[in-house]
C-alpha cells in the first residue's frame, strides 16, 4: 500500500521532518505573548505544523499584510489576513504585538492601524494561538479554553473546515465572506456571500445590492440547489439554528486531506483540493458554474464571453479603464469609451457625422433597459440618437428597449438555442472603419458575360488548386492524420457556419471535404499548450483507432488556432437520445444495452489495449457519439492531456459533468483509469432510467436515481421498475438487472472494488458473472464498512484478481496521462 493510500504516512513523516530540522518553527512558537512580537520574516506556525502566520504580500504587490497560509502546501496560500484594508509597506519596522488585552498591528511610525478590538480583558497575561484548525484565538491566558477573540469570527476570502459564516440573532449581524479586490490585493472586493437567515440560505450579492446566486433552502439534509451534496462522504455538514444564531460547518472526515471553501475574486464560490501529487489546487466545485453568470463581472460597457480567455473583453469603441487592474484580474471597472459620442452635449456636430451604431448579435441584454412604445427598429434607433444619455438599444419582439445608463452584465452568448438577442451599441461615427471603394461592383455589370466565363474557369482552378493543397498537405501528416490549414477547414465548414454542439473544450462544427466527406471540426479554447506538444499529444490520439471510439482524422496548428478534425457521426450524442422528451426515436432495451457494452469496448480499449494507456476523465453522454447504424463511438479521448491546465477547470465548470466525477477527484489522489468507470457506471444508470440521474423535481426536491436503483439492486425489489417509463417495461430482466449491477459497482467509493473496463465488457458479454454489489458508500451517510465480498464468480483466469482489491495495483501506472 503506497503513501497515497495511507494520509497518516504522509502526516507523520511532514511531521518528523518539522521535528528533525526545524524544532523551533514548528513547536517552539505557536504563540505571541505579551513579552513578544511578530516583525520582518519571523512567523509562528500551530502547533501540528498545519498553519502559518506573518507578513506577506501576495502576488507581486510591494504591499505587506498580515497573512495565514498552509505549511504543507506548496504554493503559497492564503487563508486569512488581519488588516485587509491598511497594508504596510515595510515589515521589518512593524510590529505584531499584544497591547493592553488585544492583538495590535503597528505601523512603520508604531501607530495601531489594526487591532483585534476586544474590550473586556486588558489582562497582560493575554496571549494569541495559531491553531491547527486556521483559527487565531486570543486567550485571556495560556490555559483559558475560552478565546476573547477569534480569527474564525472574522473570516475574509476563505471559509475553513470547522468554522462557520453565521447570521448572529442576538446583534442581527451577519458574517460574511468577502472576494478580495483582485488577486494581490486583499480589500473588499464586490462580491461577498452569507447567510440569509430567514430562509435557511445562503446568497451571494454584487456591490451588497445584486443578488446573483443563491444556495436554496436548507431542507434538513442539502441546500436544495446543492444537488451534489448529497454525494456525502468527504464532508461532513451540519446546519445548526438555535435561539442565538444561524449557521452552517462543515468538516473533512479525512482530517489529512487539505480542503478549502473560497470566495474568488472571480465572483464565484470554490471548493478546492489540495493534490499533493501534481502540486495544484484542483477545482471540485464552483458556483456560479458558468463565470459569465456572475453579476457584473466583466464591469459597465465590458462584455463576458465564456469562450475566450480571459472571459472579459471592452465593447468595440472602449477600452479597458484601468489596465492594471484587469492585469489583476479585477474587470469590475469596466471599459470607458474611446471617442466621446458626438451629438451629446456637443453642438458642433464634426464633419457632420453622427453617431452610428455597433450591431452586436447573440447577446445577453444589459441590465436596466427602458422600453419605448415605438413600433420599428428605424423609430428605436432615432429614439436612442435623439437622447443625448442613451448608449445603445434593441429592437425585437417585445418592443423597443434603450439604456441610459452604463451597460452591465453584456453577455456574448455563442449558443443557437435562440435566447441571444441584437444590442445596437452607439459609438461616434470615427469608431466605424472607413467603408471601401469597392470598384469591382462597379466593374462586373459592364463585363458581362465574359466576366461570367472567367469567373468559371477561376472557380475551377480554385477547386483544383484546393484539391491539390490537399494533397500536398497529405503529405504533411503525422502518422495517418492529416495537418489541415486553417483556411481549408473554414472552407469546409462554410466559415463555421454549421454548429453541431459545444462544450467545455470548444465548439464542434459539421464540415464537408473536397472529396465530399463529411467531418465534425473542434476549435479548442484557450489551450495553453505550444505547437510542439500539440503535435505530439495528437499524433498519440491519431494513433488510437478502434471501432468504438471516433476516429481522428486530422488536426489545425497555426498561430494560436488549435482545431481537431473528426469523421462525422450521423446521430449526435447518447444525450440527445435519451433525455429529449421530442425524439421521436426512442432506444428500445437492445439498443440500450448494445451501447453500453460498445462504449465499455471502446473505453476498455482505451484503458488496456492502446500503447500509451489513457483515462477519458469526461465520460458522460455526451461523449458518446453514435453513427448511422447507432454503434456508440467514445469521443473526446485524449483532451485530458491535451487541454493541461485548464481540464480541471473546463471539467468542472461544464454544466452536468460534476454528477459523472469520482469521488478520487476531490480527494486528492492520483486519477487512474477507474474514476472513467465510476463515470460510466453513473452513465449506466442514465440508460436505464432515461433520464438523468439527479433531478430536481416540481416540489424542489431532488431525485437521485443512482440510490434509489442500488436499494432496489441490493435489497432485490421490482428490477423493471428502474426501468424508462417510456419502454413500458420491455426489457431482458437479467440484462437489466445485470447492468444495474455492474453500475453499482462501477459507482463503489473505493476505486478498487470497481471492475475494470475490460471485466464490464466480460460481464455484459456474458463471460463473467456478476455478484449482487454492496450499497455504494458514496450514496449513503458516512458509515465506515470495511467489508468487503468477493463480487465476481470466477469463469475466467484473468479475473482472479479481481477478488482481491488491494492487487489491482497496476492500474495505477496510468496515472500518467493527467500528469503533465
Ligand atoms: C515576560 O518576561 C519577563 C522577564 O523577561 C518574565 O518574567 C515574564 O514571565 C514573561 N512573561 C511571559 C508571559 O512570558
Ligand atoms: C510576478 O511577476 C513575475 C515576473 O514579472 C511573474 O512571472 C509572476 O507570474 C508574477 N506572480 C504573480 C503571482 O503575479
Ligand atoms: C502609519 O499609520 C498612520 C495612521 O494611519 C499614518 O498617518 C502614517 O503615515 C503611517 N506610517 C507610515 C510610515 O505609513
Ligand atoms: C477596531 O475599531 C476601530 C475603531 O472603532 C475600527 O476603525 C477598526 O476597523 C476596528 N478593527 C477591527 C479589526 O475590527
Ligand atoms: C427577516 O425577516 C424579518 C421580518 O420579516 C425582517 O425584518 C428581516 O430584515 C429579515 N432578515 C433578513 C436577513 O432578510
Ligand atoms: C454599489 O451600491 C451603491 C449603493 O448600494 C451604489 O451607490 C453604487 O453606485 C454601486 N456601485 C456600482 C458600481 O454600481
Ligand atoms: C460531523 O459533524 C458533527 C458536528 O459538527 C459532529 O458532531 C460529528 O461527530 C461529525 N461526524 C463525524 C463522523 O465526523
Ligand atoms: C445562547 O446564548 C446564551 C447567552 O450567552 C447562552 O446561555 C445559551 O446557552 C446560548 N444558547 C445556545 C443554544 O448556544
Ligand atoms: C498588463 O499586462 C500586459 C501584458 O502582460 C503588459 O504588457 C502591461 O504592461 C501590463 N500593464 C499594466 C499597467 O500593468
Ligand atoms: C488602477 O488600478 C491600480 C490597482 O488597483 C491602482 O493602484 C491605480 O491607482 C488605478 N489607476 C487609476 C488611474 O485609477
Ligand atoms: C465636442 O466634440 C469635439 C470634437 O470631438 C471635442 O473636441 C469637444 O471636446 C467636444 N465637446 C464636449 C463638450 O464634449
Ligand atoms: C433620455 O431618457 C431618459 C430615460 O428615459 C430620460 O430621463 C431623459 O429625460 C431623456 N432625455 C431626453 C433629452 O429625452
């Protein structure tokens, strides 16, 4: 059994490197008494060597603030900070002392500038602990258990295990948790989110006035809108209301992994892991899911687009009004214009030219619209012309809107679901590009039919020189892809025309080749890899070909344009299938099964067969394609690697993927080919059931289908009631059943009981038998079962190992593929 598997190794060996080279900084001071004082590069650090508190200045600000951060994490984090808002500049003649029964911050000229505040005890016996828990606590005296003061009462950015955002009803005060103003700079920024008493829930607010995102009631078990809290077993929530205050905690069964719950600077609240492994924060869970759904975020006349990176970009005719800031990542400032708008409180109308206006398409509308009754776009326009305050309009079904104000929360959508709307945006008539003299419309008329003939003879020499690039391209491959040029895809997509879906990785696009075959095209977003890797990454995927998994044919690499070309699959996704109420076609039981045991082919192929093994770490179905003849090919394979970085983010940020994510994503070890069987399993269950596995229902409850199927799988109820009511209950009993089996087992919180993919092909071949599962620990409250059954009955020698989970050991040199 490896480190990995055992946190308290790791923790006793943290802990006697602390003891064996740094006896003071880990035990010696994990407190300031009246006699000492905290200046320049000392700290104290608590006493488990968890925590760490002095100065710091985060980013590369010159400013030095009184932080807490993590011992063991590598990358400095903060948790905590004292004077938010008074930074100093020089550490070395500043002090953090006790004066008089409180904890003081004094200046480089020894003026308090921050202090705890405490008025009742002006003891000199008073003394402040760093704790292993993150909590500075002011005590009247070293053995007092009762702090005077605590920093858990004053949270900033972080919310720790074990401490509590809480509405006081004794003071009707509120805590809250308050973004920092950018990522260097740890004053309150706009976003702040606490507790709404009166409704059991939790709020964030923009400017302490919008309100953007809300938790949903606390029903007793979850925050109603918090469906993925109900997959329960790392934290450990209470909410507790009595007579002198609201809250809720939470708390990490395994004390050894490292958890924090963070109000970012990007408007949305964070749960993030600590991966000791790849030394990063890893992203669990955010909310808002999309940043653009956070209020305000890209500031007045900034517009968000969640296809670009960053997210902000000025509207056409403004720039950004303090650059540093956005450097900071702090876009709540907006844009300012660039050219002032000529009619409005300027008479002297220059070069006559009035203002004119930007189209914008597909649009979230800004905030605040005024409606005219005006009854065409023609009298809107002249409307908003003829109002020196207004800036932009829209024209549409329902009326004629105008703003007066700054435009807020612009949103460049880029789906077809017809939502987006068209904002005409006024900007002085120099902001407009000089048309063109365009002679050849003048000339064609007059050429006439010899024109026409010429026109023919170019296209035919276009066609032909397209077919022949090609061809020399083809020349070009790597291995059996095809390196396309950018402009050759454009062409074959009609300039992007057709959008087949989109999705964390970028939009897929329907394209058709010179030779008239038909393609999918992926413009990835905001890759961070170089042309080189790129290359290489691909030409691995290009090597990987089976009959399950859709083929790559070929790729784009030129300038910062990344593009994936894929053969073209007739029948979308797996999705599309089962969860749209108007598809006519519904998959009856055989077709059902079919797919699972192909996609089990396809990702077993991938897991065990391909020389570079690789984890598809994105199983849900919308990655199973389905071609003519509705065999399901697995798409999307590779992009984990491919994607670096940003796969976390793009993983968890994708609306519906955090349902299919094993529990190892958060728990901070390394990923194998098993966290894609836990999220084939979670699929498994969607098959069955038709729908999705949580949802939430009228009354705002939600269903969780994978638990109530496992009760019914294990306890041995009416098997064909799991089935889609829309099949009437025609289904192979002993298929079904068997694969819900296989999905409860697929979904087991130990990765090593799982099967691999190579044993699910077996079982639903008939091969291997299958063994009634246990319930799923990750469906249940916490209950530590350390049975464990012999889950397979044996018919084949490969599977011996199977009824042995801790030899399942070679599964873990997979684990390459996500380390990059
Ligand atoms: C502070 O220092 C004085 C003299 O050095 C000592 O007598 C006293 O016990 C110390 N007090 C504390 C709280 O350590
Ligand atoms: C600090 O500046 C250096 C060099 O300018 C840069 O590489 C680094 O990313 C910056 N760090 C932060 C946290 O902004
Ligand atoms: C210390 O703080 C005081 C009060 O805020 C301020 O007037 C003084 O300029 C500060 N000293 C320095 C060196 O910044
Ligand atoms: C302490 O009180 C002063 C004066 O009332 C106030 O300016 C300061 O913000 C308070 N500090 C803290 C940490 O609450
Ligand atoms: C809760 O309700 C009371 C009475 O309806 C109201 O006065 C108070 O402002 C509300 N509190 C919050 C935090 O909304
Ligand atoms: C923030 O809210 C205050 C009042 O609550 C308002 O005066 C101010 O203009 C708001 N800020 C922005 C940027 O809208
Ligand atoms: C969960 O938290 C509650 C309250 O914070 C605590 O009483 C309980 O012991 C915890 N349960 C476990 C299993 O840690
Ligand atoms: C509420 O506060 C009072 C006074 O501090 C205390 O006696 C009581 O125990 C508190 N109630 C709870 C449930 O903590
Ligand atoms: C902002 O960042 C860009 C690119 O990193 C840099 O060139 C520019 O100088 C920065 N501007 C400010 C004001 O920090
Ligand atoms: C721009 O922002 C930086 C950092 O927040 C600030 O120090 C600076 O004063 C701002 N500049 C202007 C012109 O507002
Ligand atoms: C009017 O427009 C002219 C030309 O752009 C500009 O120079 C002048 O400052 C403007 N006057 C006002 C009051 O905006
Ligand atoms: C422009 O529109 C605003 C808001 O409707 C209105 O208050 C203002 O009077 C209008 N100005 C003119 C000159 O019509």
């Amino acid at each position: 059994m490896g480190m990995r598997n055992n946190p308290w190794v790791f923790l006793s060996v943290v802990i006697f490197l602390c003891f064996s080279f740094n006896t003071d900084l880990c035990f010696g001071a994990s407190t300031i008494t009246a006699n000492q004082s905290l200046s320049g590069d000392q700290t104290i650090v608590s006493d488990g060597g968890i925590f760490k508190l002095g100065f710091y200045n985060p980013g590369n600000s010159s400013n030095y603030y009184i932080c807490m951060w993590y011992v063991q994490v590598s990358t400095l984090t903060v948790v905590w900070v004292a004077n938010t808002q008074k930074p100093i500049s020089n550490r070395y003649s500043s002090e953090l002392k006790i004066s008089n029964g409180n904890l003081v911050l004094l200046n480089e000229s020894q003026i308090p500038i921050w202090s705890t505040n405490q008025t009742s005890i002006t003891s000199n016996s008073v003394v402040a602990v760093l704790l292993d828990n993150g909590n500075l606590v002011l005590r009247e005296s070293p053995i007092s258990t009762q702090p005077i003061w605590q920093s858990f009462d004053h949270p900033v950015h972080t919310w720790l295990p074990g401490s509590k955002i809480a509405y006081n009803k004794i003071t009707n005060t509120q805590q809250q948790l308050t973004s920092w103003k950018n990522i260097e700079d740890p004053s309150p920024g706009p976003y702040a989110m606490h507790l709404d008493a009166n409704n059991s829930q939790y709020l964030i607010m923009w400017n302490g006035s919008e309100r953007y995102w809300t938790s949903g009631p606390w029903n007793g078990q979850i925050f109603s809108l918090v469906p993925e809290m109900r997959a329960n077993y790392i934290f450990n929530f209470s909410y507790v209301d009595n007579e002198n205050e609201s809250y809720f905690t939470y708390s990490l069964y395994n004390p050894a992994i490292i958890s924090r719950f963070l109000m970012d600077v990007s408007g949305q609240v964070k749960m993030l892991t600590w991966l000791e492994g790849t030394k990063e924060w890893n992203l669990f869970w955010a909310q808002p899911r999309q940043q653009c759904e956070v209020y305000a975020y890209c500031g007045a006349f900034g517009t968000c687009n969640e296809n670009t990176l960053p997210f902000c970009n000025c509207l056409q005719g403004f720039h950004e009004s303090n650059v540093s800031d956005w450097n900071l990542s702090d876009y709540s400032a907006g844009c300012v214009r660039n050219t002032p708008l000529q009619q409005c409180g300027n008479t002297s109308v220059v070069n006559g030219q009035r203002d004119r206006f930007w189209e914008y398409s597909n649009m979230r509308l800004p905030e605040y619209p005024q409606s005219l009754s005006v009854g065409s776009n023609v009298e809107c326009e002249s409307a908003c012309l003829n109002n020196c305050s207004c800036t932009a309009y829209a024209y549409g079904s329902d009326g004629c809107s105008i703003w007066t104000v700054n435009l807020l929360n612009l949103q460049q959508l880029s789906g077809n679901d017809g939502s987006g709307k068209t904002l005409y945006l006024r900007l002085a008539a120099s902001e407009f590009p000089v048309a063109k003299n365009n002679k050849g419309a003048i000339i064609g008329p007059v050429a006439g039919s010899v024109g026409g003939v010429l026109l023919l003879g170019l296209v035919f020499a276009f066609v032909w020189k397209w077919q022949r690039r090609f061809v020399a391209k083809t020349k070009a491959v790597e291995g059996s892809l095809v390196a396309f040029a950018y402009k050759d895809l454009q062409n074959a997509t009609k300039n992007f025309s057709e959008k087949l879906g989109g999705g964390g990785f970028g939009s897929v696009f329907k394209g058709t080749l010179p030779n008239s075959s038909v393609i999918a095209v992926k413009k990835l977003e905001s890759i961070s890899q170089g042309e080189k890797q790129f290359r290489t990454e691909v030409s691995t995927i290009g090597t990987i070909q089976h009959v399950n998994l859709v083929r790559l044919r070929g790729f784009c690499s030129e300038g910062s344009k990344r593009l994936l070309v894929y053969d073209y699959m007739q029948n979308s996704s797996l999705d599309a299938h089962l969860f749209n109420e108007k598809e006519s076609k519904i998959f009856d039981w055989q077709t059902r099964y079919q797919i699972a045991l192909g996609t089990a082919r396809g990702l077993a192929y991938l897991h065990e067969k391909c020389r570079d093994c690789i984890i598809h770490c994105d199983i849900k179905p919308e990655n199973i394609l389905l071609d003519a003849e509705f065999c399901p090919k697995v798409a999307d394979f590779g992009l984990a690697k491919l994607m670096g970085r940003e796969f976390s983010r793009v993983l968890t940020t994708m609306r519906g993927t955090r349902g299919y994510l094993a529990p190892e994503w958060i728990s901070g070890v390394a990923i194998t080919a098993k966290a894609d069987v836990y999220s084939y399993g979670m699929m498994l269950f969607e098959l069955v059931s038709g729908r999705r596995n949580s949802e939430q229902s009228q009354d705002g409850k939600v269903r969780f289908f994978p638990t109530w199927a496992a009760s019914v799988v294990i306890e041995g109820g009416d098997i064909l009631d799991l089935l889609d009511p829309k099949l009437g209950r025609n289904a192979d009993s002993e298929e079904l059943k068997k694969i819900c089996r296989v999905a409860a087992w697929c979904i087991q919180d130990n990765e090593n009981h799982r099967p691999t993919m190579g044993q699910i092909v077996q079982i639903l071949e008939g091969v291997l038998d299958v063994n009634p599962p246990p319930i799923p620990r990750s469906l249940q409250a916490f209950v530590d079962n350390q049975e464990h059954i012999v889950f397979f009955t044996e018919s084949d020698e490969s599977s011996q190992a199977l009824s042995n989970p801790s030899s399942s050991d070679q599964s873990k040199s997979t684990t390459s593929t996500m380390r990059s």
